[in-house]
C-alpha cells in the first residue's frame, strides 16, 4: 500500500485523526515506500516493506497508508529532542532532509529559546508551510470521524 503524508495546517491539534483531513503523495518529509500488506495463508513475510509470493500494487483511491507523522509541534519536538546526541555518521545515514535538519537543529540550539520559540519557528516552516505549496490537484481530502485512544507514546 502506498503512503500518503498527512498535512498539518497548525502547530496543535487536539485529535489530528479528526483534524487533519488533508494527504499527498507530493513533497513528502518522511517515509515514501508504503507498506505491505499479505493473506497469511500464502505469503511469507520478507521484511516490512514486503511478503513473498504473488503481488499487486494497489491505487491509492482503493487503499492506503495514512501516514500521521509528527503533525504536531509537540509530537515532532519529543520525536527529536531524543536524538540531540546522535553522531554524525549515523544522523548522515537518515535519508530524510526534515529528519537530519531536526536533529540537527536540537543539537545546534538545545533550548529553543523563549517558550521554544526557534524550534517552533522551524517547525512552522519546515513541516506546514511546505505542504502549503501544494496544488489542489497533489491534495487528497479524507476526513475520519473518530479520535482512536493513543496507546503508544
């Protein structure tokens, strides 16, 4: 199945499976290889990207990975600030730009000023105003109508 990012328009949101309601396939920060998925009775599993045995590659107007990834400011900033420590190697191993420039920054500048205000700036730029560039035509409206409980922080 193919990954569609989720769009945030804002650094909160109380419930982003209720707030987001806009995905692309265009401009992409994160994860862009989809997933797999397979019947247990005849395919074996071969990594988490796919199964052994016959395959299809299914459109995006019939499924889809809705891909919620750091949609708040909150969630980025405690994805991140983990990884301040990282070695240079490594965080040269991450193939997302967003992701090396996140570390990076945490790493540069450990307190994000007053009331974070730098990590927060960056944030505003860096995740919603580049999904802002987006056409009509490279958006996808979906809109969910339940808040999930979290159970994994």
């Amino acid at each position: 199945f193919v990954n569609i990012e989720a769009t945030p328009k804002s650094l909160n949101a109380e419930c982003v499976f209720e707030e987001i309601d806009t995905f692309s396939q265009h401009l992409m920060l994160a994860y862009r290889n989809g997933k797999s998925a397979g019947r247990v009775s005849v395919a074996d599993w071969h990594g988490p990207h796919r199964f052994t045995g016959r395959y299809c590659v299914v459109p995006v107007e019939r499924a889809c990975i809705l891909h919620f990834e750091s949609c708040t400011y909150e969630q980025w900033r405690n994805k991140f600030i983990k990884h301040k420590e990282m070695g240079e190697a490594k965080k040269n191993d991450i193939p997302f730009p967003f992701y090396r420039d996140s570390v990076t920054l945490f790493q540069e500048d450990p307190s994000g000023g007053k009331n974070e205000q730098r990590w927060k700036a960056f944030y505003q730029e860096r995740k919603i105003e580049h999904f802002e560039q987006l056409h009509e035509d490279e958006k996808i409206r979906i809109r969910l109508t339940s808040c999930p409980k979290q159970m994994i922080d």
